[in-house]
C-alpha cells in the first residue's frame, strides 16, 4: 500500500495548482519543497486569460484579478519615438469573460495559492528535499531528505515532478533536455521610476540591438523593467547591478531610476523534455519546458499542465480509467510545449539579434506592423488570442473526437458573451452542453450516467462562435470539449467512454 496517492516534488506555482486540483477532487496528496518559504522575487507577471477561467473551478479568479492590475494598453517605442498604443483592457472582449492582461507577481500569487491550499487542510512541507525516487511498478518509493539531515523513504501511487528547470526528478527519470541556450544575459528589475508616459501602462521599446520591457504593477512609480545586460559586462553576473544594463532602449523612453528594490540577471533557455511521464513519475512546469519569458507564457503553461494532469491522475486513482489515460497527459501538454517554445525562440530572437538589417527591421518595420495592429480590431483580436492562451486546443489527441459547427474535439469551448455559457464550467468533472434542444434519449442518458446535462436556448450568437444547434458537446473535466457530435446520439457518447475504458462513476 503506498502512503499517499500523489507526492509533489516543488510547491512553486505548478505544484501548488497541482495539490489545489487534486486536493478539491479527493485525492491524497503531499507536497514538499526544499527551500524555506514560497519565492519573495515577482519573476512572472501575467496570468493569462486562460488561465483565469480555470481558477473559476476552484472559485480564484475574482480573487486573484481584484489582487492584481490589468494593464490598460501596450505601448512600442522604437529609437525614442512611440509608435503604437494597443488598448489590452477588452481586447478580447468577444474571446474570454477574461479579455485583459492581469499582472500580478509570482510572489503574491505563491503566497495566494499556498493559502487557499490551506483552506483545503494542506500544508506545504518546507526544507525536505527530494534526493532519489524509484518506481516499483505499482507505485513509487521516494527518499527525502529533511532539514536536519533526517532521510524518510516515502511511497506514492505516483510521482509529480514540478521541481522546476533543475529538475531531480527530471534527471532520476533520465532522457534529454534539447534546446539550447542564448547568448545575450537577461535583467529583470524591479524599480521606482518616474518619466514614463503614459503613466501605469506597459511599454516596449526597441533600440539598436537593444530592447526593454516595462510593465506597470498598478502603484505609484513602481515598475519592471526586462532587458539584456550590455555585451562587455557579462563575464560576471553574480557582480552585476543595474548600472550594467544596456541603457539605449531606457533612455529612449526617458525612463528616470530612482530607486531599484530588486535586480537580478539570468540566462534564458529553450528547452523541452524528451519524457514528460516515465512510468508513475511525471514532469509538470519548468521541470519539463523553459523558455523566453517574452510574452509571459512560463509560469501559466505549468499552472495549465497541472490542471491538464490533475484530473486524469484523480480518474485513474479513483479506478474510472486505465492507467493509460495518463499517456495523454504528455501527448497533450508536450506537443503545446514544443510549439510554445519555438515561437517564443523565434520572437526572443527577432527582439534580440545584432546586425543592420535586424535592427532596420525591427526599427522600421516593426512598428509599422504595430501601428497597423492597434488600428485594426482584428488583429488586436489575434495577438490576444495567442497570448492568452484561448487558441491552445488538443484536436491531435486520442481524446478528442468529432466536429460539430466549426468546434472540434480536443478545442477550447468557445465562449458566448451573451450568454456567458462557462457558468457550469467551474463543476470539475464531465457534463455535457447542446446548444438548442437534446434529443430525449440523449437527456435519459445524462441522467442514468449522473452527467449534468446543461442546455442553451438557441440563439444566433451560438451560430457566430461555431457552435451547431442541438448537436452535442461532451466536455472533459478541464473544461476542453472531448466529443462534438452534430447529430447528438447516444451511440457516439456510449462509443467515446467505451473505446476509452472510462467510467463515469467508480
Ligand atoms: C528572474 C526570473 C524572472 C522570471 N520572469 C518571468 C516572467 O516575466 N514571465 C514568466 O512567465 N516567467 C518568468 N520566469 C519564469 C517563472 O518564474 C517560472 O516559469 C515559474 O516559476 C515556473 O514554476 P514552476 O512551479 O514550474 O517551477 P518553480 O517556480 O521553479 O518551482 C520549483 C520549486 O521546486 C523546488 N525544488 C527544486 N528541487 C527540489 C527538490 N529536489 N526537492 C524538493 N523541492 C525542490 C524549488 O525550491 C521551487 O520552489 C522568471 C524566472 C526567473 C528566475
């Protein structure tokens, strides 16, 4: 007999989300870190629009939106002449009851997730480590290593590694890390600064091979700011302040430091694991991708491979699935991976190269992209689509089957304003929506299954996001539709659990 169902390695933000999902759906967890508290550095800023929806299921979006600041507008500079101005409050007002960028700092959002894991009667357990894991077979024995030096051999049904970009977890399963890493050292600085215009918006700023990104907390003065450290001084990070930073782009916004509370330097890697599961042991966050901070993608891709993998792990413990249900976790969040990583690489590096016609084009032609954006509703409307992470779907995965109106298994459910059909979202478990009426045999079947079954008067607005009327959308726990059927039958949804082996209830 193991001692828990799910040990979890690391309490940064994809752990703590990890323990909150699986904790609210039943499931015996432990959770350890091996530092001394949760970070006291803001690192990653933005909570992403979809990320907000998923706190709804465990009822944190308000909260975390009324602790954070969303940024009004975007502003890009380009050597020392503002040339765009993007409004992001409700730039994706038709996409997400989310439509903004939230900033609010890791630190505050760890100490957030670690409270409300409290409120669900579990503590993280600071100072013990992880030194070694091996799998059993039917479950893991793990050796940790406590603050006074005390080792404990613990056993797990599984094994979550969201032990960040140091992964041991990563290096006990064994296999690659591929990517690599760039050449420019990168700053990030939390500073009281005055000059910058508009007040309390973010702006980015390019300047020869220099660029800067200041981001606004929503207080007075206080503001980040995110660069590369000048080509000379680079030898010795540990020695370097924030006089060493390469200032063209700074002094092209006129910024005026007064003040910095926090600076720290850091190399930027792009890599993505070759395994994200290995038997009862599986890689979550940045244990399993790195990348470019640039569009503030990092820390929502854990918080979403967490909730990705929380309720497989809860169906297959609780013995309504077959343990391969959990191959899909990495099938699905790997493949989102590698892409993420590829595009953040191209764009890190178009911000960062040397060279004449790099910088022309990132002088010259960028901004006239930019300018042509923030006219044009339909691209601003794009831009937000891919940073917020609403255009994320799993349509290549084995759980995903079916197309009715433009909405494919494996999509996001797209939202309807006028409506606001994500209200039965935040139950976690299945349920199903027709958009119109369901067929009787189909409303029989929800309620022998105990499947909430929510229907939507037919309206044209359904029509305008994809929906079809009356067919049936089946959705997965993690709100993504599995199953799109356009002639809404019984057969196609008895035929979708079968072929997977999972059961509604135990
Ligand atoms: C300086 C800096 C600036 C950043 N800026 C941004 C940004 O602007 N935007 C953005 O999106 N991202 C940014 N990031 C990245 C972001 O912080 C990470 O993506 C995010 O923290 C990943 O969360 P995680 O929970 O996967 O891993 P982590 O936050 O790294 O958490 C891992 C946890 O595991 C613990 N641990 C490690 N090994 C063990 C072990 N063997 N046993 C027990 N516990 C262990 C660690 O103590 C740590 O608490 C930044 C990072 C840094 C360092």
């Amino acid at each position: 007999m193991a001692q828990t169902d799910v040990l979890i390695v690391g309490a940064g933000p994809t752990g703590l989300v990890l323990a909150l999902w699986l904790t609210r759906q039943g499931l015996k967890v432990r959770i350890i870190d091996s530092s001394g508290g949760p970070g006291e550095t803001s690192r990653a800023m933005a909570v992403q629009a979809r990320t907000l929806e998923l706190y709804r299921q465990l009822d944190m979006a308000d909260a975390v939106i009324a602790a954070g600041y969303k940024t009004p507008a975007m502003n890009m500079w380009a050597r020392g002449k503002r040339r765009a101005r993007i409004a992001l409050i409700d730039a994706g007002e038709e996409i997400s009851p989310y439509p903004f960028v939230l900033i609010f700092p890791q630190d505050r959002h760890e100490r957030l997730l670690v409270e409300r894991l409290l409120a669900l009667g579990v503590a993280v357990e600071r100072r013990t480590e992880l030194r070694s894991l091996e799998d059993k077979g039917d479950h893991v024995a793990a050796v940790l290593q406590h603050g006074d030096g005390r080792e404990e051999t613990f056993t797990a049904l599984y094994l979550a590694g969201c032990d960040g970009a140091r992964s041991t977890v990563r290096r006990q399963i064994g296999g690659g890390f591929e990517g690599g890493t760039y050449k420019q050292l990168f700053y990030v600085a939390d500073v009281v600064a005055n000059g910058i215009d508009p007040a309390g918006e973010g702006h980015i700023a390019f300047d020869k091979s220099d660029f800067v990104l200041v981001l606004s907390y929503g207080e007075a003065d206080q503001y980040r700011l995110v660069g590369t450290v000048r080509g000379e001084r680079t030898e010795h990070p540990e020695n370097l302040a924030f006089e060493d930073v390469a200032k063209d782009a700074i002094d092209g916004l006129q910024i005026k430091v007064s003040h910095v509370n926090w600076f720290s330097t850091y190399r930027v890697h792009h890599r993505v694991a070759d395994h994200f599961r290995r038997g009862r042991a599986f890689l979550l966050g940045d244990a399993a991708h790195v990348h470019s901070p640039a569009g503030g993608q990092g820390m929502n891709t854990g918080i979403l491979d967490a909730i990705n993998l929380a309720w497989k792990l809860a169906a297959v413990v609780k013995g309504r699935a077959p343990d391969g249900l959990l191959d899909s976790y990495a099938a699905e969040r790997q493949a989102f991976a590698r892409t993420l990583v590829e595009t953040t690489d191209r764009l890190f590096s178009f911000a960062t190269a040397g060279g004449g016609f790099a910088e022309f084009v990132r002088t010259r032609i960028a901004p006239i992209f930019a300018s042509a954006a923030y006219r044009s509703e339909y691209l601003r409307e794009a831009m937000f689509r891919i940073v917020s992470q609403t255009t994320l779907n799993y349509e290549e995965s084995p759980l995903s089957a079916g197309k009715a109106g433009d909405v494919k298994g494996g999509d996001r459910l797209p939202w309807v304003r006028d409506t606001d059909n994500y209200q039965p979202l935040p139950a976690i478990g299945w349920q199903v929506h027709v958009y119109g009426e369901a067929r009787a045999d189909v409303r029989a079947w929800c309620d022998q299954h105990h499947l909430p079954l929510h229907m939507f008067a037919w309206r044209p607005a359904y029509q305008k996001a994809g929906l079809a009327q009356d067919a049936v959308y089946l959705l997965r726990p993690d709100t993504y539709v599995a199953l799109a059927d356009p002639h809404g039958s019984v057969a196609t949804l008895n035929r979708y659990f079968e072929e997977r082996r999972i059961r509604l209830t135990s």
